[in-house]
C-alpha cells in the first residue's frame, strides 16, 4: 500500500506542530523546514483545520496549532480521513472477482495495515526516536538527537 502525498504532507504537518502542541507555526515556516510547497500545504492545513486536527488563530501573531492534545490523535483516523481510496487492487471491473479468493485476502491485509495505524497517536510517534527539531533547522533544535525511548 502506498500512502498519498496529500497524506504525508498531513502527518508532517501534525508531527511538526506536535513537537510543540501550544505553540503557534505559520504554514510558511512549516513548508520551509519540510522544504515542501506552500500552495500544497495550504490545502491540507484547511482540511486538518475543517476536519478537527488544527486550530488556526488569525491575525498579525496568528498561525496554527494543534486542537487537541497529541495523544488524542489518532495516526490510522487521520489516514482514513486524509486518504481516498483504500483499493489495493480494482476488483470492481475484474471478471472473475465474484468468484476469487485474492479479494478477501486483499481486505484483511488493509485491516491489519489499519490495525497497527490505529494503535498509535500522534504522542507515540513523536515518542518513537525522540526530537527531529535539528533536522529541520528550527530555532529550538538540539545539537544533536534524544536518545531512544
């Protein structure tokens, strides 16, 4: 299975502003530090915004953040809403999916997929291999990576 961009954009997104769920980021400075298009992250931040996973606060000093804490977000809810379709293969228009066995075989590989997704939030990922901040040049990053938790 091959997630979108539009997914991996979204999970960028939710982990950048993760590392520091209070704090507000503007799209700018998230698209710089991912060295990721503006115009592409605009669309997903509405649709995070829209869908519950960001707060967006206007004005002069305004940007985005996070709406609920990270260990109330949960990685396989943010893929079924961020992704499309789920198809691995297109059944729909094969002669003989009635009667193959590969279709069901296909369904259970998506749920276990799925599975694992859903026992993570957004805190545990974050918690994983420790801060990322360096890589992204951002102004708090530590000079070197946290050791594994």
């Amino acid at each position: 299975m091959r997630l979108t961009r539009y997914t991996d954009y979204a999970m960028r997104v939710l982990l950048y502003l993760g590392r520091q769920p209070d704090k507000l980021a503007s799209i700018a400075e998230v698209a710089r530090a991912y060295r990721i298009s503006q115009n592409h992250l605009m669309k997903v931040v509405n649709d995070l915004v829209n869908a519950g996973y960001l707060e967006s606060v206007r004005g002069r000093n305004g940007g985005i953040r996070l709406a609920r804490p990270p260990a109330e977000i949960n990685v396989g809810a943010l893929v079924r809403h961020t992704e499309d379709d789920f198809d691995l293969v297109n059944c729909g228009s094969c002669l003989i999916a009635p009667a193959c066995g590969l279709t069901s075989v296909l369904d259970e590989a998506l749920l276990a997929f799925l599975s694992v997704l859903d026992s993570y939030s957004l805190a545990d990922v974050l918690a994983r291999k420790g801060d990322f901040a360096y890589l992204l040049h951002v102004s708090d990053a530590v000079p070197f990576p946290l050791a594994e938790q």
